[in-house]
C-alpha cells in the first residue's frame, strides 16, 4: 500500500514537472514568435529637423509603448531608432525601425534685384549675396551669365545654388555697369532721424516691460546718474569681440567702467558679445573668455551672443545647423555657471537661420510696431536714441518680463 502511495506521488511529480515545462515552453514560444503585436509603417522617411516621436513609426500595436522618445532628426541619413513596448502579455519587446532623414529644403539665397558698379572697379559678386543652406556646410553657388566690369551696360545675371542633397534655389538679377560718376557734385544728404528715450518709456513702459539701453565704447562717456534719472532701468553691456573672422578677442574698452558704474547704481545689467565664430571648439573658448572676464561682477540679466557676419557669410560656409550648434556650444560653459543666456539678431535672421524657438532671443528690429515683439524677451526697436547723459546715439530696447 504503501508503495502505491509513493508511485503515484511520484507520477504526479513527473507529470506536474512536464506540465510546468510545457507551460514554461509554450509561453516562451508565444514570447519569441509573436511578431504582429508592433506592425511598423512603411514609409519610414523623414525631413531633417522634422518633429518625429516613435509613436510616429508605428502602424499598429497590441500592447503599449514604454516611452514615446523624441527620434533625432538633426543628422541626415539612415539610422535605427529602438521601439520599446510591452506586447499583449504584458512582456517588453524591443524593436528596430530603419528611418532616413533626408534634406528636402532648397539653399536660401538673397540677392538684390540690380546691383552697381563704376566702369574699372571690380568686385566679387557672390561676396554680394547671401547663399546658404540648412544642413549643408559647404553648398555650390554660381553666377551664370556673362558680364564685364570694364564696359558699360546692364548685364542679365542668375544665381544657382546646390546642395549636396540635389536641392536647387536660382534667382535672377542685373549687374549694371556705368561711367564713373563726378564725385565733386555733392547730392542732397539725407537728414538724420532721433529717437528720444523719454517717447518709449512713455509709449512702452508698463508693468511687464522695462525699458533699457546697450552700451559700448560708442557711447564714449556716460553719465549713469543722468540715465538713471531719466528712467533707464537696465543695461546690456558690450563686454568685448573679435573685429573680424579669426581675429583676436579683444575687451571693449569701456566696459570696465561701464559695468562697474552700472552695478554702483544698482541697475540691472547683462552683456553681450559680438563674434565671428567659424567652429563650436572657438565658440567655447570665447564663452571661456567671456566667463573669466564676468567673474569678478554678479550680473541679473543673460549674457547674449552677437553674431551678425551676414554681409560675409557665403564666405563662411556655414550651414544654418553648423551655426546654431555654435551658439549653443558658446551658451553651454556659462549655463553651467549659472550664467542666463541670449541669443541677439534682426528679425529676419532669428525667421530664417536661427533655431529661436531654443533659445531667449534678443530682437533687432526698428520699427514703432510692437505686435508679437512680446513673443522674444528683448526687443531693440532703435539705434539712434537720444537721452540725457549720453552724447553720442544710443540704442534703446524693451524688456518683456513675461515668460516665452
């Protein structure tokens, strides 16, 4: 009796240990051969700089994505972008969508309608004209069209531009060459025009704006008890530059003074700098610079990057994404810091080169039309303000103390 009892507990022994094995088989078997619960799309192309999170990718899932991730859109190319997800048994699979990131967007070119010259004095056209591509650093522009700086006449010109992704922009225009003209007449000159510092505090200043001046060695000698009085409350100081490409950083002569005046009078103050950086590893060293010069003062408002070389920058070859990666490697040693940062350009730059949805953004614009100013945090609406304290033109910028 006692034998039976022990064979049968053994027989059960054997048949729950297959039973266990087979369940352990079958749900490895379900784990590793289901394929349908993640069905991927097709078409798996997309623009450089696209918007693109995984959830994009998927056709269909039965189960639940782990992390809808950002898909890097910066680099053109293919690449694999992991998918991770529990499928309908509640387990996490892993799997790789091949996407390609393509340049579909044709270079920028922006040229005159008509351009001048006096019969002899030659120039290099394309140094006249901005040409330039989103992704592509180092994109062929070409002047077809045939023209001579030594006869005169109006010489039909075109501009062809090509990236390296086959985009093209072309553009027409004129070069007209004349007889030189007699210098000793003198034209009427055009009178020169002021803005008074006191008609924008009056028209702008309220409670979510503050008005304010920059300041370089222009502004030769300033009078900070007069320009407080007259209501200024902030300071964008210029803390120093190159005076071109691949030149030295030099300090701007006044900034010593001006900032330890401003600081005196308790006056809010940030700085810019004006550069002509060509690669990231030059970027950092002039933020390098910047914060070493910096830090013997506590400022309360950002440090700004000035890059304006747009008159050179065909000659740059500088693709709009090598360019904000510049500003982005000057701005990361001095968020490290603790530093604000800026980004300072005309309008039509911050539209068309700038990535001004990353950054704080400092807006050259002259104009008295304030509508969607708010959308940047500073706006310099002239350069040629007048104020109490100041001899020579200064400029004159609005604050936006609302958030972006």
């Amino acid at each position: 009796m006692k034998i039976n009892i022990q064979k049968q507990k053994i027989q059960l022994l054997v048949f729950l240990s297959i039973s266990l094995l087979f369940l352990c088989s079958l749900i490895l078997y379900l784990y590793f051969t289901n394929t349908e619960d993640l069905i991927l799309k097709k078409n798996m192309t997309y623009n450089f700089r696209e918007t693109v999170h995984t959830k994009d990718l998927i056709e269909k899932l039965n189960g639940k994505l782990l992390i809808n991730s950002l898909v890097d859109t910066n680099t053109v190319g293919k690449r694999k972008v992991q998918i991770s997800y529990y499928n309908h048994y509640g387990f996490i699979e892993n799997k790789y969508a091949l996407v390609e990131i393509k340049d579909v967007t044709p270079p920028t070119v922006v040229v005159n309608s008509t351009y001048f010259a006096e019969k002899g004095n030659q120039y290099n056209l394309l140094d006249k004209i901005f040409c330039a591509d989103d992704y592509d650093d180092n994109i062929t522009c070409q002047i077809t069209g045939d023209y001579d700086f030594n006869k005169v006449g109006k010489y039909p010109l075109k501009i062809v531009a090509t990236d390296k992704s086959n985009n093209v922009t072309s553009k027409s225009f004129s070069l007209v060459v004349s007889e030189k003209k007699d210098t000793s007449i003198k034209g009427d000159s055009q009178p020169l025009t002021r803005t008074n510092f006191k008609d924008i505090y009056k028209k702008y200043k309220n409670k979510k704006t503050l008005i304010g001046l920059d300041l370089s060695k222009w502004q030769e000698d300033v009078d900070f008890d007069k320009i407080k009085t007259e209501g200024v409350d902030f300071l964008m100081i210029k803390i120093g530059g190159q005076s071109k490409k691949s030149g030295k950083i030099e300090i701007d002569p006044k900034f010593t003074h001006n900032i330890e005046e401003a600081l005196k009078k308790d006056m809010k103050v940030g700085v810019y700098f004006y550069s002509h950086a060509t690669s990231t590893n030059e970027a950092k060293k002039q933020a390098e610079w910047v914060a070493k010069n910096l830090k013997e003062y506590h400022i309360s408002l950002p440090v700004a990057f000035d890059w304006e070389n747009w008159s050179q920058y065909t000659s740059y070859h500088l693709s709009f994404h090598t360019l904000n990666q510049i500003a982005n490697a000057f701005f990361a040693p001095l968020e490290t810091r603790g530093y604000q940062t800026m980004l300072y350009s005309s309008k039509y730059y911050l539209d068309t080169v700038w990535y001004k949805e990353e950054y704080n953004t400092w807006l050259a614009h002259y104009t008295t039309d304030s509508k969607n100013k708010e959308e940047y945090n500073l706006w310099q609406i002239c350069n040629d303000g007048k104020i109490e304290g100041i001899n020579t033109l200064v400029d004159i910028d609005i604050m936006y103390l609302n958030e972006k």
